[in-house]
C-alpha cells in the first residue's frame, strides 16, 4: 500500500480508470472472527508532492531570512522524515511543514496530528544520536503555508509541541 510520501499507484483505481485521492485500509471485522486489515490514507499525487516541495522552499527562505541556518531537508530515518531541521545558535529546531491551496479542511497547522508528532519525534531522536552537539538545545517547530494564486501566508508556530515517548 502507498506511504505518505508515495504516488497513488495504478493499480488502485476507481470504476471509471481513475487513481483515487482517498482510500481506506485498516482493521475491519467481517464476521466468522476473520479481520480484514485496512488503513486510511492519501495518495500522494505530483501535483501535491509538488506543492509539499513549494511549502518547503517558501518556509526555508522564511526561516533563513529569519535568522535561521538550514542544517538540513528531508531528513530521513527509515521510512520518516523531518521536513527541515534548523538551527540559530544552540537552538535546534525540527520543522514540519505543511502546506495548502486553500482552508477548507482546516489551517495547515492543525495537520500536525498526533501519529506524525510521534513520527518526528523518532526521527529527532536518531537525528541528535548522530549529529547533536553537547549544550544545544532542541524543539518542534511548524509552519504553516498557505498558498492562494500569487498570495503566500506563512504561520510558524515555535515549540509547537514537545517530545513524544512511544
């Protein structure tokens, strides 16, 4: 089944011949004890890969024009990965970006859900395993980015939320 960060594959599609934006797969009782194992996701298409891709270059120029050094993108541990980590003196800050065309499901910021905070966690947790430094100190930032036409908004909330153990 395709992760966050993969295309929708060609052989998920609908009656028409279509790759569906949404599908479900998670766990499901269908009678007789058997479970079917389901999960819900998005696919990721290349128009919103694409965008994901803008949201981070928009919010690394910010955070640079901010005061911050890009340390590194796209950090991956396994199949995890931190959008940006940056870095203004001993302060390191491990950002998720999440960017949108529009509000109608909700602002950019409020997508940090409680599983992918635990994914970041993980990921910060080797991340200062190989490369932390004695005396930094470290947090969670968002960003969010909004992109409507020509219009860019940008919202970064600094120590969004704190180290989750699981």
């Amino acid at each position: 089944m395709p992760r966050a960060r993969e295309t929708c594959s060609a052989v998920a599609v609908t009656a028409s011949g279509v790759p569906p934006a949404w599908f479900w797969v998670g766990t499901a009782k269908i009678g007789g004890g058997l479970h079917l194992q389901l999960r819900y996701s998005r696919c990721m298409t290349k128009a919103r890969q694409a965008l994901g891709l803008l949201g981070e270059r928009i919010a690394a120029r910010w955070l640079r024009r901010d005061g911050w050094e890009i340390v590194a993108h796209r950090f991956r541990s396994g199949h995890r990965d931190v959008d940006l980590i940056v870095r203004r003196g001993p302060l390191v800050a491990f950002v998720e970006v999440k960017a949108r065309r529009g509000e109608a499901f909700g602002s950019p910021v409020e997508a940090v859900h409680a599983r992918k905070r635990r994914e970041l966690s993980r990921s910060a947790q080797v991340w200062v395993d190989r490369h932390g430094e004695p005396g930094s100190e470290y947090r969670f930032d968002v960003v969010g980015v909004l992109v409507a036409g020509e219009r860019v908004r940008i919202r970064h909330v600094p120590d969004a939320f704190s180290l989750v153990n699981g």
